[in-house]
C-alpha cells in the first residue's frame, strides 16, 4: 500500500526520477551512476510464465539467476564499456526514452523510503530496431544533501521472453 507524502516529498521524488531518466536518456552514464549508493544493489530477475496459484514462483529469488545482478562494481564496468570503443552493440549508439508513472512510496522508515513505480523503456537501434520494455521497479532511497541515493534497485519486467539483440542498457 502508498505511503501518503506531502506534496514537497512527492514533487521531490518525481524530479529525482525524471533527472535519472534524463542522465540515461542523454547517455550521461557516470551522472547515472553517481546516483546510487556505494553499496547499491541492481538486480533484475528472469520472469517465468506460472498459473495462477504459483505466481509466488514467477521471478526468480535472489542468489538464483538473473538478467542482472550487480553490485557498485560491476555497473561501473557496465558504464565504462558503454562509454569506451568495445560496446560493439551500442556503436551507433541506441536512441532511448525512459518514461516512468505510478510513483509511491510502499515504505518508510528514519533513514530509507521504498520506491514503486511502472515504466515504459523505448530504444531505437539504426534504421528498424525497436524495443519496447514494461514493467515494475522498486527502488530504496537514502536522503542524500538535498536528494536521494538509490540503495537498491529490483526491477520486475513484464516480459518472459527477451527478444532484444543486446541488453546493454539500463532500467
């Protein structure tokens, strides 16, 4: 269930994101990055197809497998292949645009607030790519000087069959 938050709190937050959107969007990848926390967590598990009374077994679990599971690292890695010679995937670089609704906090407490929202994800490759991604993400913020930083992120796609040519991209 969404936390009520005052209108500051809630206009806060929605900036937040639409200034990460933006960083991803614009391929500003280090401005990205330096919104998470040095023990940030960025996980994104496989999503299976399961009948109505085994949907508690629909995402894998973590330490099970997953399209992602990275820690300050391994994005950092992530993030300087993209901006190096050797991300034959992303040479021309995709055009993207990351739209996100249904902003709420489902928890809180003195020193994290826990973030739910829905997002659309486009990317456009050369002349007749397109990929279209839909799905949850659930994010734990820290107050951070005058913002927040992302703590951990698990992001719940809609999709059970990935049909993109490369997943270099971000959530």
């Amino acid at each position: 269930m969404a936390m009520l938050l005052n209108a500051q709190t809630q206009y806060e937050l929605e900036q937040f994101y639409y200034a990460e959107a933006a960083c991803l969007d614009e391929a500003r990848y280090t401005d990205w990055l330096a919104l998470f926390t040095d023990d940030a967590r960025y996980w994104v598990p496989v999503r299976q197809t399961r009948l109505t009374g085994q949907l508690d077994e629909e995402f894998t679990k973590p330490g099970e497998i997953a399209l992602f599971d990275d820690d300050m690292d391994t994005l950092g890695i992530r993030v300087r292949k993209l901006q190096s010679a050797y991300a034959w995937g992303e040479n021309p670089p995709s055009r993207t645009r990351h739209m996100y609704s249904n902003i709420r906090v489902t928890a809180r407490d003195e020193d994290s607030l826990t973030v739910n929202m829905n997002f659309t994800f486009y990317r456009g490759y050369l002349a007749q790519d397109a990929d279209w991604w839909v799905g949850r993400r659930e994010d734990v913020l820290r107050p951070h000087e005058d913002s927040f930083k992302i703590a951990r992120r698990h992001v719940f796609l809609d999709q059970t069959v990935i049909l993109s040519k490369n997943m270099s991209h971000f959530f």
